[in-house]
C-alpha cells in the first residue's frame, strides 16, 4: 500500500525559504520518478520540478534557479526546497511518485507567499 505524507508547507514572506518533504508511509519499495506540482486557485495542476530514479531532474519554467528537488538513495522520499519565494508560487502543492504503471498522489500541503 502507498500513502504518500507531505509536510513543510506554511505561510512564509516572499523572497523566503520553505522546505518541502513527501516521505511514503505505506510500504518499502522504491519509486521510479517522483516529483511536485501545484495547484493556485483557479488554474491547472502544473509541474513544479521531477527526478527521475537515475537522479535527473526538470523543472518548470517559473522556478529554474529558485527550486531544487532531491531524494534519498532508498527513493521513498523527496524533496522540495523553495528558495526566493514570490507571492506567484502560492498554491497546494502536491507530491507524485510512479511504480510501474501506477500514478500516486499525496494529499496536498498550502504554500503561501505573502507580498
């Protein structure tokens, strides 16, 4: 069973940091690419930045240079960290992590970036 825990997230003036983690609670085994995207209001889900199991990494436009994305050698877990936040990233932010041919999805932690 996956169930994959986000924690990190919180409300942070804009040109803070956040730190995000996705650690997987429901089992061992490791994951294939795991990633985040987020959601503001009134806009599509979007990927914010992926690393794939050989360690390569995307990331979207709007955060290149800002955001690093990492996991642990195990690849149960990842991480987000949110370096010169603008009030443009607040959003739910969701985890992703791929097995196969299964999508998982955390349940969502709020950034918020005050201006």
């Amino acid at each position: 069973q996956v169930r994959l825990v986000e924690s990190g997230g919180g409300l942070v003036q804009a040109g803070g940091s956040l730190r995000l983690s996705c650690a997987n609670s429901g089992s061992t085994f490791s994951f294939n690419d795991m990633g985040w995207y987020r959601q503001a209001p009134g806009k599509h889900r979007e990927l914010v930045a992926r690393i794939s199991s050989g360690g390569g990494t995307n990331y979207g436009d709007s955060v290149v240079g800002r955001f690093t994305i990492s996991r642990d050698n195990a690849k149960t877990r990842v991480d987000l960290q949110m370096n010169s936040l603008k009030a443009e990233d607040t959003a739910v932010y969701y985890c992703q992590a791929l097995y196969g041919a299964f999508t998982y999805w955390g349940q969502g932690t709020q950034v918020t970036v005050s201006s």
